[in-house]
C-alpha cells in the first residue's frame, strides 16, 4: 500500500502496518488480546485508509480508525490508546472517554 500520512505538523511519511503494531501493542499491553486480532486491527484500519480513495491521508484518519477498532475489542486499551491520541488533560477528559464506553 502506497499511502503518505499527514502528520498534524505538516510532516508526511508512508504508512507504516510496523508503526501501527508498535503503537496498539503498547495499548493493549498485559490485556487478552491475540496477534490474529491485532493483525485484524490493522487490516481493518489498512481497508478504511484505503477505502478513502486518497493518496495522502492525515494522521487523525488513522487515529480515529484505531480508536472505532479498540473500542470493540478492549476498553481499557481504548482509553489507553485516547489519553495519548487525544493528549487528556485532566481527570475529565478521562472521564469523559469513559463514558463513552457505557
């Protein structure tokens, strides 16, 4: 797949499947989440990227993708994954992202 990613700062690089798995191992650490489920995460957010139609896509797209796919298949690695992506500030934002969950 030949797609440029348009970091919030400007910055554009390919998209790396490597990247992504780094970044949802590190949220679903010590959580009963398989590599077959995490290589389905990176399928489905590939498939949406794609689905775009677009040869750059920004770096939001794949953060929202990965935030709909977590919030199926662990919660707590849902918020782990959003109180970096979306940079909690406080206890509220917190929880607010919790209850979403509900």
């Amino acid at each position: 797949m030949s797609l440029v990613i348009v970091k919030k700062d400007g910055r554009r690089e390919e998209f790396s499947q490597d990247k992504l798995r780094q970044k949802l191992r590190v949220a679903l650490t010590k959580r009963p989440v398989s590599e077959d489920q995490i290589d389905t995460v990176i399928s489905r957010v590939e498939g949406e990227l794609t689905a775009l139609n677009l040869k750059e896509v920004p770096s939001d797209a794949i953060g929202e993708a990965v935030l709909r796919e977590l919030k199926e298949l662990d919660q707590v690695a849902y918020i782990r994954f959003a109180s970096v992506y979306r940079q909690f500030a406080d206890i509220e934002d917190l929880r607010r992202a919790v209850d979403t969950l509900a």
